[in-house]
C-alpha cells in the first residue's frame, strides 16, 4: 500500500466545565465531546520518493508547514516509529478553520492512524496518544471517534454512548479564535456550570433536552456580541439549546427533530450546516 485516505471528523463540546488550573497553565476540564461525522476534513496521506514532508490543502487559511499539526504529527510518528519521513498529505478542509470544532487535532489524529495503517501497526494506541496530548490537547480525543467524557487537559477520555438521537446545526464564522485567547479571557472561578456534566448527560439519555454549557462562551460573547445574537436567533428558530462550540467562533444549536431543524436552516439568514448524531 502507498497511500491512504481517511475522514477527519469535526467535534461540538456539548458540555465545556473549567475545572481548575494546572501550573503549567493548561486548563482542567470537564466535557462531553461528540464527533461530528457529517462535518469532516478527507485526508490522503502518500508516500514519497523524497525524504520529506509536503502538506496541500483545499482551505488557503492552513498553513502548509511545520506548524501544520498533520507535519507536527508526521514528524512524531517518523521518530517515535524510526521510519523515515517520505511523505505528502493532501488536505480537503471542511472544517471550519480555526473555528472550536477541533479540524487541525482531527486531522492530526488521522495522521498517526493513516500513517500506523500504511507501515503495519509500529506503535500502539497508547504510544500515540502520549505522543499526540504533547501535540495538541484535544488531539487524544479523535483516536476513538465516539462520544465522550473529557477530563484532564484533554487525555482522559472514557466513551459514552449517547441514547438520543441529536439533530444539531452548526453556523460557522470566518474569523479565527485562538483557544489560548479564550482560555486567557475566562472569568475567574472553577466548576461554574450550574449543573454537573453527569446530570447533563444523565438528562441526555433520559431523552430531555438540557441546555448545553460552556465556560469559554462569556468570554466570547462579551468579545464578539455578534456570537450572542447568533445564539438568539437559534433559539428563537425554534432550537432548545444554543451555544458556542469550544473556543468558537462556530455556533450550534439543537432541535428535538428533523422538521425543526430544517425550518430554522431555512429561516437563518446565514450560511449553515446541518448534522444529525444517530442514537
Ligand atoms: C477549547 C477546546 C475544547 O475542546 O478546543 P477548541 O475549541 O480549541 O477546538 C480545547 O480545550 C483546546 O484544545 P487544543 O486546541 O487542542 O489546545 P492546545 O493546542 O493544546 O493548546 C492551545 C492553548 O490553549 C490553552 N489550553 C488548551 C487546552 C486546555 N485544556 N487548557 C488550556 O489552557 C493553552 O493556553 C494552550 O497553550
Ligand atoms: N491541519 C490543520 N487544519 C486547520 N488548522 C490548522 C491545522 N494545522 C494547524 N492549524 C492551525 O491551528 C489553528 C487552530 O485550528 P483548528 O484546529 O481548525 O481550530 P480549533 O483549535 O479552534 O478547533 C489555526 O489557527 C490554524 O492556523
């Protein structure tokens, strides 16, 4: 085999509770992640006569080099594997970039697996995971690709099943947000969500609608109004629940079903993407 091609999947934090604060200044959390299959990146990873890494990419906003979390992981495999880097990643974005839905980490993620894939498993699960948490924090979550309850920085990672169907749409915005920015902002206090992340996923699967949190959202919205409005206009579309996705800017917002959702969609006046998580 010379080449792979493998989906990235995107990610909505249902659920985003700051917990507390390490020395080194990474942020404690406590979250439920939900890949979002309808949302993703394709990535084709092809060996090369030419011991080094090319990155293309559909989406002008990526950068195509070292900081490149796809080269940062490649690199990592390489040494990790003592296998020489002969290799070109193509790239087709359809994730929002730079947008709290996690594309660079996903796509990073692929990059180990395709990569593992192509020279016949030379590193476990464990290992690259280990070797992805240094990496990006929200990176270890992309090698299971289910739902999941997130703590740590980002490294403990224990699968859920969600028992509810969730019929959720996405509006992206074209300017970034750095997570470093929006960790920086938030306000002062741990553990401020009014309620727990198990009752939140206890009310999920006992097919209610709970309001989705998120502690980065203040931060946000007092930045940016325009988030706020966005989530408004969800609500008022007929959504139960709205939010901003991890470090935004990308707002979602859930339906209790499919007619709903499609008669929001088509009463926004801005471009939007519907995802449906089956149960
Ligand atoms: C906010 C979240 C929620 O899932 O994701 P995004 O919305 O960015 O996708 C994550 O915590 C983001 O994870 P990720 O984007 O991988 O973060 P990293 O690259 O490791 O870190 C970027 C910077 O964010 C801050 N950071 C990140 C993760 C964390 N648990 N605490 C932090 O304080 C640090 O300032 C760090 O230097
Ligand atoms: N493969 C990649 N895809 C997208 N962005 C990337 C990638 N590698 C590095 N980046 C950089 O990482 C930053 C965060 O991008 P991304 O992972 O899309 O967003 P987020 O961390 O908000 O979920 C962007 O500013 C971008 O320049």
């Amino acid at each position: 085999m010379s080449s792979i091609t493998v989906s990235c999947p995107g990610k909505v934090n249902l659920f985003l509770d700051v917990v507390g604060k390490r020395n080194d200044g990474y942020h404690l959390i406590e979250s439920i992640f939900l890949p979002i299959q309808d949302i993703a990146d394709t990535l084709t990873v092809s060996k090369t006569d030419k011991a080094s890494i090319s990155i293309s990419c559909s989406h002008p906003g990526v950068p195509l080099d070292s900081k490149n979390l796809i080269h940062k992981a490649a690199c990592a495999f390489a040494k990790s594997a003592n296998i020489e880097a002969q290799w070109h990643f193509d790239l087709e974005k359809n994730i929002p970039v730079a947008g709290g839905m996690g594309g660079g980490s996903s796509n990073a993620a692929s990059t180990f697996m395709a990569l593992n894939e192509l020279y016949d498993h030379p590193l476990s699960t464990t290992t690259m995971k280990q070797l992805a948490i240094q990496i990006g924090a929200d990176i270890p979550f992309f090698f299971e690709k289910s739902p999941a309850r997130v703590q740590g920085i980002g490294e403990e990672i224990e699968a859920l099943h969600i028992q509810q169907k969730l019929y959720m749409l996405f509006v992206p915005f074209e300017f970034p947000v750095a997570a470093s920015w929006a960790y920086k902002h938030r306000q002062a206090g741990f553990s401020l969500s009014p309620q727990t992340c198990s009752d939140y996923l206890a009310q999920l699967n006992n097919h209610q609608h709970p309001l989705s949190y998120n502690d980065l959202a203040t931060p946000l919205t007092r930045k940016f109004p325009l988030l706020k409005q966005c989530c408004e206009t969800l609500i008022n579309l007929g959504a139960y629940t709205s939010n901003i996705s991890g470090s935004g800017p990308t707002c979602f917002a859930l339906f209790e079903n499919e007619q709903k959702l499609l008669s929001a969609q088509s009463q926004l006046k801005r471009p939007s993407i519907v995802a449906i998580h089956s149960a």
